[in-house]
C-alpha cells in the first residue's frame, strides 16, 4: 500500500501544501521526500512562482496600506 502511496500524483492543493510548507521552512521531510518522487516539477515551479507572487504583491498592498503617502 505505501508503494501506491508513493506513486500517486499529487494534487493541486498538496502542491500547493507543499509549496507554502517549503517558502516558510516547515516542511516536513517525508512530504519533501513524496514532492521529489514525482514524475514532473512543473506544476511545484508553476505554484511557486504564483505564489511567490502574490506574497510580494500583498506585501506591498499592506506596507502601501500602513504607510501614510
């Protein structure tokens, strides 16, 4: 059963789990170890680019947002 574990495909959302877990430093090695045996890294690269994103726009929108102008 842990085989057919392994070689599932990854969903959006454990992507994107997985994504949020790696930019914030909490992911755990056995969700790192499942991420590296997929078969394609480009839904990762295409979720972290997105993600990274959006971080540095709402960043920006809330520093724009405390600081008078």
């Amino acid at each position: 059963k842990r085989q057919s574990m392994d070689n599932a495909k990854t969903g959006l959302w454990d992507v994107f789990k997985s994504v949020a877990a790696s930019v914030f430093g909490v992911q755990s090695s056995a969700n790192r170890e499942r991420d590296f045996q997929q078969q394609s890294f480009v839904p990762y690269l295409v979720v972290g680019v997105v993600f990274v994103v959006a971080l540095v726009v709402s960043l920006v929108l809330i520093v724009s947002a405390v600081l008078p102008s």
